[in-house]
C-alpha cells in the first residue's frame, strides 16, 4: 500500500516535470514572450488571464478564455481587473496618439519649449526634435507615456 502510494507520488511528479517543461518549451516559442500581453491601464506585463485548463490532465492549456462575461483579466500593479492587450496593439495606439499630439502635449511630454526654436517654417525644428526624442524611447516608455496621458 505504502509502496503504491510512493510510485503514485512519484508518477504525479514525473508528469508535473514533463508538462512544466512543455509550459517552457511552449512559452519559448509562443508570440506573447515578443508581443507579451499588457494591461491597458497601468502598461505592465505583470497580467494574469483565465483560461480553459483540462483539471485532469495536470491542468494542461486547452485555450483561452475569450467570454468577456466571465474571463475577466487581471494586473498584478494595479491590484484589480483590467483589460490586457498585446504590446504591439498599444504600441500602434500610442504610436497614433503620438501623430496626433498638438504642441502643447508636445511641450509637456519631451520637456522641450517651443519658444526655444526657430519659429520659420511653423517651428518645424521643434517638432523634428520631439519626434526624435519620441524615436529615442523604448517601446515600454513609449506605452506608459501615452496612457498616462489617456
Ligand atoms: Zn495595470
């Protein structure tokens, strides 16, 4: 009894290891590890999601949840549900904003002053010097700077 137990325990442990490896192996290859889901508030990657697990075969993924109804997700930073999205979706939308902020924004963002260019050519340099300084960022800051500023 006592030795069936043990080669129970330990075949329990050998399945935890191989599907722990195949979370890896499928995380190494997966597009979240280079487009990883972010909240849509905060911008962190520190996000849970539910998804559909088989409970008995050692929780193995089967697929996403995708009922907005009952799969609510989840950021670790800003301790509450909130919807999450690929990076390269709140890139495209900060990228946007960015095309669309008007001078002001401009000012108060990069920390440059208008009134510190050449006004000829509708201060063209300046703009030339925000979008640089945009193109310095890193996607991260990039996605933070614009919802902060949502
Ligand atoms: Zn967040």
């Amino acid at each position: 009894m006592k030795n069936k137990r043990l080669l129970t325990r330990a075949k329990l442990g050998i399945v935890d290891s191989i599907l722990g490896l195949a979370a890896w192996i499928n995380r190494l290859f997966s597009e979240q590890r280079h487009n990883p889901y972010r909240c849509s508030t905060c911008g962190s990657t520190d996000v849970l999601t539910r998804v559909w697990v088989m409970p008995n075969k050692g929780s193995r993924y089967v697929e996403d949840c995708i009922d907005s109804a009952i799969c609510d997700d989840w950021c670790n930073s800003c301790n509450q549900y909130a919807r999450i999205r690929p990076t390269d979706v709140l890139l495209a939308k900060a990228e946007e904003w960015w095309g669309e902020t008007d001078f002001r924004d401009m000012e108060r963002v990069t920390g440059y002053y208008i009134l510190d260019f050449d006004p000829e050519d509708g201060y063209q340099a300046f703009v030339d010097t925000c979008n640089e300084w945009w193109d310095g960022e890193t996607t991260d800051d990039k996605i933070t700077v614009y919802l902060n500023n949502q």
